[in-house]
C-alpha cells in the first residue's frame, strides 16, 4: 500500500460524520431608527447589538462624537460606529476578533449605511483586532501626529471575564491622553451570578490610572436572551460608564 492509500484511510478514518457539527448560526437582519431621524438595517450575527450606548452617543453628540477620533471594540454589527459616522465624528474605527466573518459582518453594516452618511462623511474604517495585541494597526489610522483615539466605545464585552486584562491594555494604548477623552463602557450582567466578576473590571480599570463613572442605568422592557436564567430585572438592566484619564502631566 502507498503513503498516498495510508493517507486516504487516515483521512476517512478521522473525518467527522456529516451534521457532527452543529449548523452556523445564520445572519438575521433587524432595522433600528437613530434619534436623529435615520434608519439602518443592521445584519446581526448570533446576537444582538446593545442600543443604549447609541442613545447615550446621541445625546452627548457635541462632547463625545462630533469632530472627534473614535474607536470601537467588540462591534458585532457596528451600530454605535456607523451612528458616529452620521453625527459628524471625524474618524471612525470599527474592530472586532479578526475573524472573517465577524469583521464581513462589520464591512457589510458600514456599506449598507453610506447612503445615510453626510456628504462630508467622516472617514471610517473596519480593522479586526485581538484585545491585548499591539494597537500601533489601530492607531495607523489616525492623522499624522495623533496617537489616540477621543473616544472609545466598548459595549456589552465585560462578560468575557478573563480578556479583562486585554481589554484594559487595549484602551490604554488607544485612548488618547487627554482630559477630555472618555471610553465608554455599557453592559448588561446576562449572568447576575457573575455580576461581581462583570465590575471587577472597573476595579481593574481604576488600578490602571483611570477615573470611573457610572452615567447610565436604564431598565428595559424585557430581558435581551429569554431562556437565561439568574435575577430578571438585573438581566433587564443596561449599567453605563465613563472612564477617563485620572492624572495627566499637562
């Protein structure tokens, strides 16, 4: 027998049966209208964006959005992103895991909005990037002299307990030393159990040289993911903060 026959045994030997995997979860599409008036269609995949840092954007447009650099990690779908690209933010960043998928995802939703963007649109830009990895790619895109970004927007992610030490290196590489720099941390506890671990990290975030405020807290209607279990009216609790620089040498 040649090593090219012993090759195809191996090989039907150890392939998975059909359907061992489960299927990929399919894209869903899902249409959210900005306070401002305009309406994107969103292509979701395996979850669902968090909205209320949107809102929050919105309403706080001419301190944190309106001619200012920013980036936003974890994006999924990219809402708060695009919406900052709309309301006049002068560059914009949207990253995620480098998986193709994820950063597809993120390229559609940003093409799909460019009807919407003004005609002295910002520049936006879709990157994949692992928290914790170097952010000289990240901050690539800034105008020459710039090393950070003003405002960062991290929504829903603090349930991934143990990247909160990559998380937080990642915003102190990319958030710009400024007093005016904020970066924006919204989340919901989809675990209540785990509530304590989920605002560790802004004990974490202290221990890191930054002030923390809670600027949010807002009950919705009902719960995101229907069949988890643990406290509902926590799981229907949006909790909002703002981190920034605590000293600078100015």
């Amino acid at each position: 027998m040649s090593s090219d026959d012993e090759a195809l045994i191996d090989s039907a030997i150890f392939q998975e049966p059909l359907g061992y995997y489960p299927p990929p979860k399919l894209a869903t599409f899902e249409s959210w209208t900005l306070q401002s008036g305009e309406t994107l269609r969103l292509r979701l995949v395996g979850h669902n964006p968090l909205w209320v840092v949107t809102d929050y954007l919105y309403d706080h447009k001419e301190s944190l959005v309106r001619g200012r650099d920013i980036l936003e990690l974890g994006a999924g779908a990219g809402l708060p992103s695009i919406a900052a690209a709309i309301w006049g933010a002068k560059n914009v960043v949207v990253t995620d895991y480098p998986d193709e998928d994820l950063v597809e995802n993120m390229m559609i939703n940003v093409d799909a909005a460019t009807d919407v963007f003004p005609s002295s649109s910002s520049i936006i830009a879709v990157q994949g990037h692992v928290w914790g990895a170097d952010a000289e790619p990240l901050l690539a895109n800034l105008p020459s002299g710039r090393r950070g970004f003003d405002t960062l927007v991290l929504a829903d992610l603090l349930f991934n307990h143990s990247q909160h030490a990559a998380l937080m290196s990642t915003i102190q590489a990319t958030l710009s030393r400024s007093p005016d720099a904020k970066a924006l941390v919204f989340f919901t506890p989809y675990t209540p159990w785990k509530f304590d671990k989920d605002m560790a990290f802004f004990d974490l975030a202290r221990q890191g040289g930054f002030e923390v405020n809670q600027v949010v807290k807002r009950v919705m209607d009902k719960v995101m993911f229907k069949d988890d279990r643990g406290d509902e009216l926590l799981r229907r609790t949006v909790f909002g903060y703002e981190l920034s620089w605590n000293e600078l040498d100015v």
